[in-house]
C-alpha cells in the first residue's frame, strides 16, 4: 500500500498573482481511493488538473509512476480523468465514446469491439452502445463517461466532482458502485469532491484542503477524529471549538485550559505552558450534566432539543453566549429546554489543536483582530 | 376570454388580422416573384413590350451551350469563393472565439467595419490596388520582382478575390457562432483520451462546427451566384456569371420574358441548396436573415 505512484513535491499554481496552490507535498499510494475534499475555490481541482495535465504547475514536481511530467501533454499522460461536466462528445454514439481512447491507440478494431462491452458491461451499461449522450439520463452519461476513462487501463483515474450533478439518490448509488468499480480494477482513484460525507463515506484517505494548503492527509478516522488544523476540525462534521490558553498540568496527567466560556479540561501529550490553542468536542462526546464537573466551569442553558430519528440533537447556550451542540441516542433522558446544565466531556475526548506557526499575525488572525480593526477603520 | 375569442373569429374580417410585416412580404416579394413567375412565360413583340401569351421558349434558350457555360462558370466562382471563404474564416472565428472579450469585440469591429461602406465603392478601392498601373504591380516592380507589370484586375481570380472580399463576413459570423458554443471540456477529454492535437481537430472540432460551416457555405455561395456588381468591377466583363445574364435582359437587351427565366433558375438552384442543407441537418435559422 505505500508505495506511492503519484508525488507532488512543493508545488506552487500561480493564475496571475492569484496563488491558488501553496507548497503542496502529497503522495498518492499505489491502488488507494484518495479523495481531495475542501469548499470551493480552495485548489482542489486544480491539483487534480495539474495531475491530469491540464494546467501546468507553477513552480515544483509532479511525478507519475516515478516519471516527472511536466513537460507531458494530457494524450502522453498515463492517467485518464472523469469530467464533472462528462465531456461526452455529443456527435458519437455511446459506443464511439467509450472507444475513442483506444482508436487512437489505434488499438485493432476486434479488439476495441470486446473492450468496449466488457467496459460497458463494468458500469452496467450493456446494450447502450449505439445510443446517443443525448438520449441518457444524467446517470447513464456520468457511467459512460467512467466507461469511457477506465477502457484505457490507466494506472490513476482522476475523477472531478462527478456526481456533483446528480441527485441524492442516485448519488448515494453511484458512489457505492465507484467504491466497488474502485476495489474491482484495483488502481488508483483521486477524487475531487466538496461533499465531506461522500469522502468520508469512500475514501480509503482524505486530503483536506483550505485556500490551496493542504490541511491534512489520512484515514477518514483520522481526520475524523484527529483534526491537525481548526479547518478541519470546523469542516468535517459537526464539532464544538473553543478558542484556549494553556494552563497548567493537573495531577492526573490532564491539562487544564481557560477559555472565554469558562475552565476546560483536555489530554494533551504536547503541553506548553500560556499556549493558545483550539478544543474541539465532537457533539456525541459532548455531556451535559445537571451538576458541575471537576475541571470545568462551562453553565448553559438548553435552548432546544431536536429529535432527529437516531439521535436526539440540544443546543445550550453558555454564558458567553456560545453555543453548544450535544446530541444523545435518541431514549437517553433529554433535558427540558430552559433548564441549566453544565458541559463537560471525557478529556481523552477532546482533541487539542496547536497552531502551526505562534507568530502575533497568526495570533491576530485567530483572535479576529483583523475584522475588528477593519471594522473601526 | 373563450366567448370573446369565438366572437372575433365570427365578426372581424379576415383582412384585418394581416400584419403590417404581411403585408409588407406580399407587396414587395410575394407580388414581385409572381409577375416574374408569370412573365417568363411570355413573349416580346419587336418593341421589347412584353406579350401575354404562354410560351415555353424562355426556358428552352436556357439550355443554350452558352448560357450552360455561364451557368458552370458561375458554379465553378461560388465554388472557389466558398472554399477559400472557409479556409480564411474558420482560423479568424476560432481565434475570435478563443481570445479574450476585448480582442473579439476588435475584431469583430474589423469584420463589420466595411459594411458601413457601400460594396461597390470598397470594390473600385481593389481597382486602383490591382491595376496594371496599381499599387500592387507598382511596389513589385520597384522592388525588382517583376519586369512587366501583370494583368491581375478583369481575371477570373480577381472576380474570386472579390468575391471573398465581399462575402467572408457571411461566412465568419456563423463560424463564430458554433465554435463559440463548442464546450472546451471536449478537447480537454480528446487530449485526456490520448489524441494529439491534430486528431482532436479532426474528430471532435471539426464535425461539432460543420453546421457553421454548411451555414457559412450557403450564405456565400448562393449570392455568389447573383453577385453580378462584382463580377462587372473586377471581371470587367471576361467572366460572365448568372447575374450578369439577368441584369443584361432586363437594362440592356430589354427581354425582360427571358431574364425573368434565367432568374426564376437561379431561383430554383438556391431553392434546391437550401433543401439539400436542410435535408442534411441544417437549421433553416442558423443562416440568419437570408
């Protein structure tokens, strides 16, 4: 598995003074489904069109297969992409589509005709060929358009939000049959999408990326649970994030932290003492007691419960006028809304995010002086 | 609103409910095209009045060995001027639709730019270009290339140049139109999917734009066929077209019977183009005002 086929190494994209890849280090491993997830605008697809060949890298290398390719055209790229828009070409059948690639291979005809099947039949299109794009439903387009990348045998397939345009349904579908399609050729998957619960869902890692940094690369479960950056704790799922200094080291090995809502508790192996860092608390391992905790000062009040099937969903608001979600499996005791609770968590629960670099601008950043001086100016 | 719409269709004449832009159509095409019609079928008396008696002896002389000739030189100029029209235009629209808005709205200045000069005086400017004592032969003779100046005015290419001259905008506009529409995600798959680049034009670019190209060609060739200006300026009378034939019956031979024929078979040829075009796929409104 860890063998990587595809490296990107310090890669810069300017479009102008636009910078719109910072820096980017990432390895792709051999027969893994990365997914490449972050809002839009934050260099994601170009990382993929860089990869693809489309755009050419500012600065840094790419290499494929050990080869650098800078200076490889897409049709001498040993990678085949899966467009979000589908890219069909319009005036050929189905058939023609899927065979394009091999045509000008100059593949033998017998040969393409058997390929050509056997790639339908993969994404379970048989009996389609001599159908126009036209007269597919937008499920169908978005099989041939697979169809049409993975008759090549390449070694990476790219895809780029393709199933941005269906709906959810036939999105949930679709992506159990790219994840099956995935372990069935066995290569490499690199997948754009902005949709966090179809990474999370599909992807053997995730790279989470942010204003064209890559945030963080690993497991779902890792990014899940082990946020390195306060973006990706914020981005993927729901958390409760406080804003912290570093106290003091309690006798129990726990660390104590002073937020703006009051005193916290947390684990963290990398204590430094008047540290700012970020607590972030999933809401299911968010508690709410009726009487306070040793280690933290955090009282609410429960605005509101929301039952929604599995779970039952509360927000209290601090007394600094954060809110807090908790959710309980739905049959636990809820409480009333409009009665006090006082929040605390297991500490091995809470994950601490230390910044990157502890320069004032960061700081600044991060305590939103910045808005506040724009605002007064 | 169903009560008020039966009383109308009762009460109201017919008459009433032709439109301005009908009428307009039946007094200035419709009328003119039937007395034409109407007239090829008739004689002349020796005063060139024309009589009102059926006959067939019009479209007889069309097939003279002359008129023939003239009718497959016209075809063989239409035909040239096409070409050279889509070989010029196709590499202008697809720059023009590539470039950034500031550079097509220049260029497409540049296209139209001429328009608003009436052709024949934009034709007498070649003259003074490419006569025997023009610019042209002028330069060429300065810089040594040359001895003897050359006969390029009153020559069939001349006749070509003009027409290409006069009719590349109608060929550019519908050009631009469907590469303009042509998703470049397209060539980005082709080039994805392994084609260099001269294959991606030849299988993607070029069969997604030849509606602009047969909308291009039928705008250009049918008035080549009738461009009768262009052929006096520049031709000065050695390549007889179509055009010239009409325009002679009806200012100078004053037979006007037998012009009405020759036009009414100009007719029926630009009929059977544009049926061909439809026929084929072509859509009727991706020409534009005919």
């Amino acid at each position: 598995m860890a063998k990587a086929i595809v490296e990107i190494k310090n890669v810069n994209k300017f479009y102008g003074d636009n910078h719109v890849v910072k820096d980017l280090d990432m390895e792709i491993y051999e027969g893994e489904f990365l997914s490449i997830l972050g809002p839009s605008g934050c260099g994601k697809t170009t990382t993929l069109r860089m990869i693809a060949g489309f755009e050419q890298q500012t600065d840094g290398v790419i290499t494929v297969e050990g080869e650098r390719v800078e200076n490889k055209e897409p049709f001498e790229r040993n990678v085949n992409t899966v467009f979000q828009s589908y890219a069909l070409f319009p005036h050929m059948t189905v058939h023609d589509n899927v065979a394009y690639g091999l045509k000008m291979k100059k593949v033998k005809k017998a040969e393409i005709a058997g390929r050509v099947e056997d790639a339908l039949s993969m994404v379970r299109l048989e009996g389609f060929g001599k159908r126009y794009p036209a007269q597919l439903s937008g499920g169908q387009r978005q099989r041939v358009a697979i169809a049409r990348a993975i008759i090549n045998n390449p070694r990476v397939l790219l895809l780029d939000e393709p199933l941005g345009a269906l709906d959810m349904k036939l999105r949930k579908q679709m992506q159990i049959e790219l994840k099956n399609l995935q372990k069935q050729l066995g290569i490499t998957f690199v997948y754009v999408t902005h949709d966090q619960e179809e990474a999370l869902t599909m992807s053997d890692r995730i790279a989470v990326m942010s204003g064209g940094v890559l945030e963080q690369i690993g497991t779902p479960a890792e990014i899940y649970e082990k946020p390195t950056t306060k973006f990706v704790a914020d981005f993927i799922g729901e958390t409760n994030l406080f804003e912290a200094v570093e106290a003091h080291v309690r006798d129990d090995g726990t660390v104590c932290l002073n937020a703006e809502a009051g005193e916290l508790t947390g684990a963290d192996p990398r204590f430094s003492a008047a540290e700012l860092v970020y607590l972030s608390v999933r809401p299911e391992k968010t508690l709410a007691s009726e009487s306070p905790v040793t280690g933290f000062s955090l009282r609410g009040t429960v605005r509101e419960n929301i039952y929604i099937g599995t779970v039952v969903k509360s927000t209290v608001v601090l007394q600094n006028g954060q809110e807090i979600r908790v959710s309980s499996i739905a049959g636990a005791p809820v409480p009333a809304a409009g009665s006090a609770r006082y929040i605390h968590w297991n500490p091995g629960d809470a994950v601490i995010i230390h910044s990157k670099s502890n320069t004032i601008l960061d700081l600044m950043d991060s305590l939103d002086l910045g808005a506040y001086v724009a605002g007064g100016a | 609103m169903q009560d008020r719409h039966t009383f109308r269709k009762k009460t109201v004449p017919l008459i009433t409910m032709i439109s301005p832009v009908t009428a307009w159509l039946i007094l200035l095409i419709a009328l003119p095209l039937l007395y034409i019609l109407v007239i090829s079928f008739c004689g002349t008396d020796d005063a060139h009045n024309i009589v009102f008696h059926f006959t067939l002896k019009n479209y007889a002389k069309l097939f003279d060995p002359t008129i023939l000739s003239i009718y497959s030189n016209s075809l063989v100029i239409a035909l040239l001027t096409t070409v050279i029209c889509i070989l010029v235009a196709y590499p202008f629209a697809y720059i023009m639709a590539s470039t950034t808005p500031f550079r097509k709205t220049l260029m497409m200045i540049f296209l139209m730019l001429p328009f608003w000069t009436n052709s024949i005086i934009r034709l007498y400017s070649w003259r003074t270009l490419l006569g025997t004592n023009g610019y042209v032969n002028l330069l060429l003779l300065k810089i040594g290339l040359i001895q003897q100046p050359i006969e390029m005015l009153f020559t069939r290419g001349a006749v070509v140049l003009g027409m290409v001259y006069t009719l590349l905008p109608f060929m550019v506009l519908p050009l631009h139109t469907v590469i303009d529409k042509l998703d470049g995600g397209l060539h980005e798959a082709s080039s994805d999917l392994g084609a260099k680049p001269v294959k991606t034009f030849l299988h993607i670019t070029l069969p997604l734009t030849a509606p602009g190209i047969f909308a291009g060609s039928i705008m250009v060739f049918i008035p080549c066929l009738g461009y009768f200006f262009v052929s006096n300026l520049m031709g000065g009378g050695t390549s007889q077209l179509i055009g010239n034939v009409i325009s002679r019956q009806f200012k100078e031979a004053f037979n006007w019977p037998y012009g009405a024929a020759l036009a009414i078979m100009l007719i029926l040829i630009t009929l059977l183009l544009v049926r061909i075009y439809t026929k084929t796929g072509g859509k009727i409104d991706d020409l534009g005002v005919m």
